[in-house]
C-alpha cells in the first residue's frame, strides 16, 4: 500500500503518459482510471485503519467499564442490606430490654444492699 502511494507521489517517469496519451488513447484512459482507482484505494484504507483504531479504542473502553461494573455490589448486597434493617429494630429491642432488665437488676441490688447494711 506504501509503495502505491509513493509511486503516485512521486513517480519515475512522468513523460511516459504523454507519448500514450496521443498513440493509444484508451490504455491511457485505462491507466489515469487505474491511478483515480489507487488513489480511492489508499484513501479507504487509511479510512480503515482509522476505523480499526476507533474500534480497538471503543473495544477497550467497554472492557474498562465491564470491569467497573463487576465490582459494582449486585443484587445479593441489596437482599442482606434489607435483612439487615429489618433485624436491626428487633435487635434494637432486644438491647433495649437487655438494658432495663440490667437496670433493674442494679437496683435491686442496691436495694439488697441497703437492706444488709442497715
């Protein structure tokens, strides 16, 4: 692809179309039409490269965020974030009533203790 591109830049010997051009007229319109044609080609190529590069950039993004959504928490942290709080008040009460069962304990033992001191 190189090389048809530097022979359309830059090409060996630019006087030979000429003396074609007059003697045979359509190997040199067969000729200009194959140089349009490797012009359109080179610029579909690089258009395909361009295109590619696109591609592998996008490609590589997407990666980037499938990873990031992995990591993300699923569904299964919701369902134990719910239990979670639907235990927390029966837990909440239980500790309630832990304390007053203790605070009441304390004082009847402070009451037992005033008793025995008296």
């Amino acid at each position: 692809m190189r090389a048809l591109s530097e022979e359309l830049e830059n090409p060996h010997n630019r006087h030979r179309w000429r003396k074609l051009e007059g003697s045979d007229a359509t190997t040199y319109e067969m000729l200009t039409k194959i140089q349009a044609l490797q012009r359109r080609l080179i610029a579909k190529t690089e258009e395909a490269v361009e295109r590619d590069l696109l591609i592998a950039e996008k490609d590589k993004l997407y990666v980037e965020c499938k990873n990031i959504l992995a990591r993300q928490p699923g569904p299964e942290v919701a369902e134990q974030l719910s239990a979670y709080q639907q235990a927390r008040p029966r837990a909440a009460g239980h500790a309630h009533g832990l304390a007053s069962s203790d605070s009441s304990r304390a004082a009847r033992a402070r009451r037992c203790a005033t008793r025995r001191g008296r």
